[in-house]
C-alpha cells in the first residue's frame, strides 16, 4: 500500500552534531561572545530513534511506558530531568543534567532507556532546535501533521506531575509548543490532506455526501486509516470485509464479514473503500450489481481490488490515481509553507535562548536591588531619626542623606574599579562604562 513519508533525513552517528566546537567537548555549543550558549541551555540533551533508523517495531518497543523509562533516565546520577515522548515512528527522551559536563552521562542513560547503543543525539541548542521543528511538525513522517503536538504537550505534562521534569527543560516545551501552536494558526503548513485515509474520505464526500454506512474491504493498516478518517468526521457505521473472521475495524455497530459475502455487504452501502493488497480483483461485477446507483467505491490497492471491467466502465469507482492527486495537492501546499515555517523555528529558537540569557543576569540583579533597598532603607530611618529630633533644616537633612546614599551604593563599585585600574583590567572598567551608559572623558 501507498506510504506517506516526510523528506527523508540522513542517518546522524551519536557523536555527530551541528554545533561548534570547544577543546574538550567535540559536540559542545560556542561559549564566545559571538554567540553565547547560556549554561542552562548547554545541559540539555534529546537521545532519539526514528523509522528511518529502525524497523516500526523497534521504535514501538523503545518506550513501553513513557512515565517509567523518563524515571528510570531521571533517576542516573547528575540528572536533573527527563522526559520520553512516543510519536508516529519515533522514540525520543529529552534530559537535563546539572551541568553540561554531566551531558554524557544523561546520554548513557537514554540509551539504556531506549535499548539502543547508538540513537541519534543533539546537544544543548540543536536540542532545543529539534524540540522546536517537532513540535511545528517539520520532523513528522507527514509534514505538518497536528497529532504530535498533543503528543508533546500530553508527555511533559506527565512528566511534570511525576515530578521528572522542571526548570529549562519544561521552559523548552513550553516555547516549542507556543510556536508549534503559532505556525498553525499563522502558515498554512497543517492545510490540505495528506493521508489516503483522509483523502479516500474526500472523494466521498464529494461524490455522496456523508455517509451513513461504510464497508471498509481490507483491514490492514490503510484500511485502519480508512475508518480513523471516516470516525473522525462522521457519525456512521463501517462494516469489514475481511478474510479473518474478525477485526478491529468495525465501528458504530458494524461488523465484520467474509470475502464471500462481499455483495451482500455492499448492497446498502453509501460507500465502500477496497484496500485488502490481494494479488487477484476482489470487487467484480457481481459486487458492482449489488452496489447503490449513488454509492462510491474508492480503491486504495495496489494491484487494484476492482476488476478491469468494473474499474473502466462504472463511473461510481474511484482509483489510487485520483486519491494520490489529493494528497499531492495537499503535500504541495505543506511544502510551500515549510520555508517560513524554518524560518518561525529559528526566531522561536532564538526568542528562548535570549530569554535563558537573561535569566542568568536575574540572580544578580534580584540582589543588586535588595542591596539598594537596604541602603535606601538606613538612609531614610537616619533623616527620620534626625527630624524626629529637632533637626529644623528638612533641606539639610535631605542633602546629607542623598549624598550618603549616594556614597554607599557607589562604595563598593569605586573600590573594584581602582583595583582593576592597578591591575591594568580595562575589561573591567569598559563594562562598568558599558553598564552605566557613561560618556568618559579622552585618556590623559
């Protein structure tokens, strides 16, 4: 049957990565001022699989229950949180550590979460980054698909309240999901239909207007996603054809019945979807009789299910070709939004790094102004105490405390800064220019 798949990707061995590098670490982010990594961000780790590294069983075993391989992650020394996130064809555990020399450590353990000796990995803010394009759905086997941000958003939820997760890496979610949900709200990059369950279900629509009774023949996966599309837009009953006495697929009160009763099944449909893979036609003319004048047929199979004569001649039947014209449609539109779409991912990327650099700033500045405060506090209770005793010039009283508080608050810089004049520290002095927007006069 017919696969949808995003832009392939090129495998990445575990130690490859994007981002510069300094003398100790080959995958660490640039420290320099040209383009500062703040530390919080550095911790971060993403270990992941995909279904272009591993077959869809192995990415399915990979996390049996998100909650219990996120602690036993968590629960390695030096780690400070993890979360795994099971989406369509990929397994991927996101960690913070204590300090990003731990990062290796956080690595090791998410692969023995996962099972797997050599999963991709992204460090610090190609972690970010990946976190980011998933959630804006441009790493999703069907680009721009909405599924995965409930996906995201359900699994650090989880770990929140388990208590696996905090601090910059649920602040990392937190701006991946805002720019997820952004870029389907402003692009065009979710618009269209780019599955054949969905599709399928648009040639029906508008062929028959919604169905009341659907007969799904075939009940592998497409005819899985055949009834998820149908279910999710209507309230009807689907019915399977199947050559197994029983399956999932039927819904609203359905059932499931043989090959050989096909006609039968057929001949109150509103519409039927054939996608069972056989090698030989399993909808001939018998079924093709039995079928309503206003029924479709939409044939999924490759070969086709239809017989040649019913496929040429009964304008009711509807081939791959037309279905795959849909999703093509669907994937043009996804794709022409996908530039601006990396574009909202770089800004949003860049939005959280500076925000992570400013919060290292915010520490100091908190005591910068409780050291203000308490100043200010002394000099008020002094001019206080001077007028409660008799002191009878206000304006004297004023100036002397302006001009105390201004020396105190000035104390301590005036010391550094002569200290780092005898020790020839220009740096030192240029930040404090810098600091106070000072205009100093030329050298002498």
């Amino acid at each position: 049957m017919p696969a949808l798949e995003r832009d392939g990707e090129s495998p990445t061995d575990a130690t490859d990565a994007t981002d510069a590098t300094d003398a100790t670490d080959a995958n660490a982010e640039p420290t320099g001022r040209d383009d500062p990594v703040p530390e919080s961000v550095r911790r971060l780790v993403c270990c992941r699989i995909t279904g272009s590294d591993r077959s869809g069983a192995a990415v399915g075993r990979a996390i049996d229950d998100p909650v219990a391989t996120a602690r036993r992650v968590a629960d390695a020394d030096r780690v400070t949180g993890a979360v795994a996130v099971e989406t369509c064809e990929r397994a991927a555990v996101f960690v913070a550590t204590r300090t990003a020399a731990d990062r290796e450590t956080g690595i090791r353990a998410a692969r023995e979460a996962l099972g797997v000796p050599d999963p991709r990995v992204e460090r610090g803010r190609t972690a970010v980054e990946h976190l980011t394009r998933l959630a804006c759905g441009l790493e999703s086997p069907i680009l721009g698909e909405d599924h995965v941000l409930g996906q995201l958003r359900r699994a650090f939820e989880a770990a929140r309240e388990a208590d696996l997760a905090g601090g910059v890496l649920t602040r990392a979610a937190d701006a991946a999901l805002a720019a997820g949900r952004s870029v389907r709200d402003e692009t065009r990059i979710n618009e269209g239909t780019v599955d054949y369950g969905s599709a399928a279900c648009d040639v029906v629509a508008d062929r028959s207007g919604a169905p009341d009774r659907l007969v799904v023949v075939g009940t592998g996966e497409m005819g899985a996603e055949v009834v998820s599309a149908a279910t999710a837009r209507w309230d009807l009953r689907v019915d399977a054809v199947s050559r197994s006495a029983e399956s999932d697929l039927p819904a609203g009160g359905g059932e499931t019945l043989s090959h050989g009763a096909l006609p039968e099944a057929v001949a109150d449909a509103d519409a039927v979807v054939t996608a069972t893979g056989a090698s030989d036609p399993v909808f001939g003319n018998e079924a093709a009789a039995a079928l309503p004048r206003t029924a479709t047929v939409v044939d999924l199979a490759t070969p086709p299910d239809a017989a040649p004569a019913v496929r040429e001649n009964d304008p009711r039947v509807v081939g791959l070709d037309a279905v795959r014209a849909r999703v093509a449609d669907g994937l043009s539109v996804r794709r022409a939004a996908a530039p601006a779409v990396e574009r909202r991912v770089a800004a949003a990327v860049e939005r959280f790094l500076d925000r992570e650099r400013e919060a290292r700033a915010e520490d100091t500045l908190r005591a910068l102004h409780r050291e203000a405060k308490a100043v200010r506090e002394a000099e008020l209770e002094r001019a206080r105490t001077r007028l409660d005793a008799g002191d009878t010039d206000p304006e004297a009283v004023l100036e002397d405390a302006m001009r105390s508080l201004t020396a105190s608050l000035l104390a301590t810089p005036t010391e550094r800064l002569k200290e780092a004049a005898r020790a020839g520290d220009g740096e030192t002095i240029d930040a404090a220019d810098r600091l106070f927007d000072l205009d100093r006069p030329n050298d002498r």
